[in-house]
C-alpha cells in the first residue's frame, strides 16, 4: 500500500471507514429487528390473556402490576417507533452501500490504469 499514491491511500482509507459504516449500521439494524420481534411477540401473548388477567410491566429492575390495555398501548406505540428506526437504518444502510459500490469502482478503475500491462498491443 505504501506504493500506491496518496489520492489512492486515500480512496482505500475512506472505503474501509464507509465498510465499518455500514457494518455498524447493519448491526443496530439487527438489534431493533430483535427488539421488534420481542415486542411483537410480547403483543401476542397479551391477545391471548383475557381482560381481567393480572399483568405485570418491567419497569427498571422491577416489576409493577399495570392494566392490560396500558401495557397493549405502550408496546404498540414501542414497535411502531422500532419500526420507523429500522427503516431509517435500511435507507442509511442502502446509501452508504451505494457509495460503497461507486468508491469500490473508482478504486477498481484506479488500479487498472496503474497496473502495467504485460500485453503487446
């Protein structure tokens, strides 16, 4: 790497940062996915508990007694958050992969035209 010219080094040192970009981002992508699935499936076991049931809510290290619709109302209100994150994610995730591409073809290009051909011609 150290023989390739600075503008280059450059180009290859911004791409590794766009790379970590990405990964991070796809990373905190995944971790609402997971929150999302928990919540959703959180929602589901409410629908089966009659009205009267007693439910509990972790607030905390704790948990307190709260009504079922409250409890209903908060993580329907918790996963459509989640899901307007998770979308707000994708879309900054499919930039950066698009400027990945477009960076990894001007590199690709700057390589060949540096590369010495072999070929008579």
């Amino acid at each position: 790497m150290e023989r390739l010219p600075p503008q280059l080094r450059h180009q290859l040192s911004q791409f590794q940062q766009a790379q970590q970009q990405a990964q991070a981002l796809m990373t905190q992508r995944q971790q609402l996915e997971l929150v999302l699935r928990e919540t959703e499936k959180a929602l589901e076991e409410l629908g089966k508990l009659g009205g009267d049931e007693v439910v509990y809510k972790r607030v905390g290290g704790i948990l307190v007694r709260a009504s079922k619709p409250d409890v209903e109302r908060e993580l329907n209100e918790r996963k459509e958050t989640l899901n307007l994150r998770i979308k707000t994610l994708e879309r900054q995730e499919g930039r950066v992969v698009k400027r990945l591409n477009e960076m990894r073809e001007k590199i690709q290009e700057a390589l060949k035209t540096r590369e010495p051909s072999g070929e008579a011609g």
